[in-house]
C-alpha cells in the first residue's frame, strides 16, 4: 500500500535532490492538514522534468484544497510564478477541477484527473485531462460559447461564474472534448519572482 | 479539506457574521446551509464581516451573490466588512464589487440599517 507520505513517481521524472526532497517535505506537511482519504493518497503521483511539473490524482471535492495548495507550491518553487500571478492561477485551477469532479465525473467512480503545469519564456500553460463525461455535456459548452459572446459573468447560471473567471484569469482556453478531454490554458507572465 | 469557520451574532434585527478561512469549493455548501437557514427563518439584514477569509472561489463567491440578491429582493441586504485586497480582487475580476455596500467596521455597518 501506498505510504501517506512518500508519494509515487510518474514515469519521466528527473530527479534533482535538493528540489525533490523541499517537495516531499511540503507534501507531507500537506498530508497532515488536509484529512485526505486512503483512495486519493494511492492515486496521488507526481513528475517534475525539464520545463514540466505534473501530477495525477483522483479527486473528491474535499481534496481539492490539498492540490490547490500543492499547485501553488509548484508554481512559486518550480516555475518561479509570482505570488500575485500564483494566487490568481490557483483560482482557475479550482474552478477546472471543481468543474470536472462535480460535472463530468458525476456517475462515475473512477474521477482522474491529470494537471501539467508548464512555464517558458514567461509564457504560462496549464493542461487538464481527464476521462469524464463534462466534454459531452452541451449545457457545459453551451455556457462557455454564452461567457465568450456576452463577455459577462451568468450569474444565473450555476457553475457560469467560475467558467468566466477562468476567462478572465487566462489570455487563451482550448478545450479538445475525447476519450481523454483536454482543457489547455496559457498566461503571458509579465513577471517573475 | 478545507476550513470555514463561522460566527453570527444577534444585534437587534441585523444577522452579524464573520467568517474566517477558505470559502471555497469544499466549504461553500455548508455556508449556504447556514446562511440559508437563518434567511429562512427570517433574518434580512446581514452583515459579514470578510477580514479573516484568506481565499474566496466563485463557489463561495455565488453563495455571497445568490443570497445578496435574495436579500435585496425581498428589501432586506447583505453588507460587507473588511473586505481584504485578494477577496476585492477576485470581486473586481468577476464586476461584483457593484452588489455590495462595504464597510471598514462592523458597527458601522449595522448601524448603517437604522
């Protein structure tokens, strides 16, 4: 079994020592204060390569706040994000993965979720994967065409204000619905810490 | 998970609450629970003072607008205290600063509905 503390390795990652061991010390501490389920800590993985930080985890939405936190972490410490830019990246992270765990993984038991965080030339990307349905929902792609043409939060619709967040946080959004749905996200950074 | 903490206090006629912590996805639901239940047995004027919240999702942020608008439909309001720069932000971002009367003390706003 898994240990709580010692989290696995995607195939790709390059170790670097100094860096790996502030991560698991980080990631330990975030273990203690968030009461994450046994599920969740199997699923957990991490590879940190050449211009990539990434991880994958099967999220319920209490775990959300543990790779809200870890994903701040990655960008401040791996990718040298500002706190200011960081602080607003981790709003659009929650709204994508809250939006995936709530909409597109509603029926399904297996809720994976992969997160790849890039950073070059001052240009910022944030992928998502997953393997729900939301990418064949057309309430959802409805809602994101509605933002795009009004360029207003719909307040009356439920998850409307965290899709338009996401929008304004971000310069560009794709999302490439499949068996595996993409969501792509980039910000030009101005700065750097 | 996450920690709200909530606090409401009775001072006349207006509800006072203080939330301290994350309003976020996982916390959300329990705040509407409470603050519904309280608008349901008939609280309409509210106060939530904001100074101790370190994080603000736009789950938490509809919880705020949904029942602001509730509020004022029915003539009653929600007002705001000590809102921190990083929860004004996320506000401005989504052009909902508009909907609140904000204030830099809680007495002061509750005095402002008399």
């Amino acid at each position: 079994m898994q240990e709580a503390n010692s989290p696995r390795q995607m195939e790709g990652h390059q170790a670097d020592p100094d860096r790996d061991g502030r991560f698991l010390e980080f990631y330990q501490q975030q273990t203690q204060r968030y009461d994450l389920s046994e599920g969740f800590l199997r699923s957990f993985a991490y590879r940190f390569a050449q211009g990539e930080s990434c991880f994958e985890a099967a999220p319920e939405i209490a775990e959300i706040p543990f790779l809200r936190g870890l994903t701040f972490w990655i960008l401040r410490e791996n990718l040298n994000v500002s706190e200011d830019i960081a602080s607003n990246l981790i709003l659009a992270f929650e709204e994508v993965v809250a939006n995936v765990v709530r909409h597109s993984y509603e029926a399904s038991d297996t809720k994976w979720l992969e997160t790849r965080l890039y950073c070059e030339d001052a240009l910022f990307k944030m992928e998502l994967l997953d393997r729900g349905e939301g990418g064949r929902d057309p309430e959802l792609l409805e809602l994101l065409d509605s933002i795009t043409k009004t360029g207003r939060p719909p307040l009356q619709r439920r998850g409307g204000l965290g899709l338009y967040l996401m929008k304004r946080i971000m310069d560009e959004m794709t999302y490439e619905p499949g068996e595996t749905n993409t969501l792509r996200m980039t910000k030009q950074l101005g700065e750097t810490k | 998970m996450s920690t709200l903490d909530i606090q409401m206090e009775e001072h006349g006629d207006v509800l006072s609450i203080a939330l301290a912590g994350s309003l976020d996805t996982d916390t959300a639901d329990s705040f509407d629970e409470a603050l519904t239940a309280r608008l349901e047995a008939g609280w309409h004027k509210v106060v939530v003072d904001v100074e101790q919240l370190e994080y603000i999702s736009s789950a938490g942020i509809g919880v705020l607008v949904g029942s602001v608008n509730q509020l004022q439909e029915s003539n009653g309001d929600m007002y705001l205290v000590k809102v921190p720069p990083k929860i004004e932000q996320v506000l401005d971002m989504l052009c909902l600063m508009e909907l609140f009367s904000v204030f830099d003390d809680r007495n002061s706003a509750i005095a402002a509905y008399q």
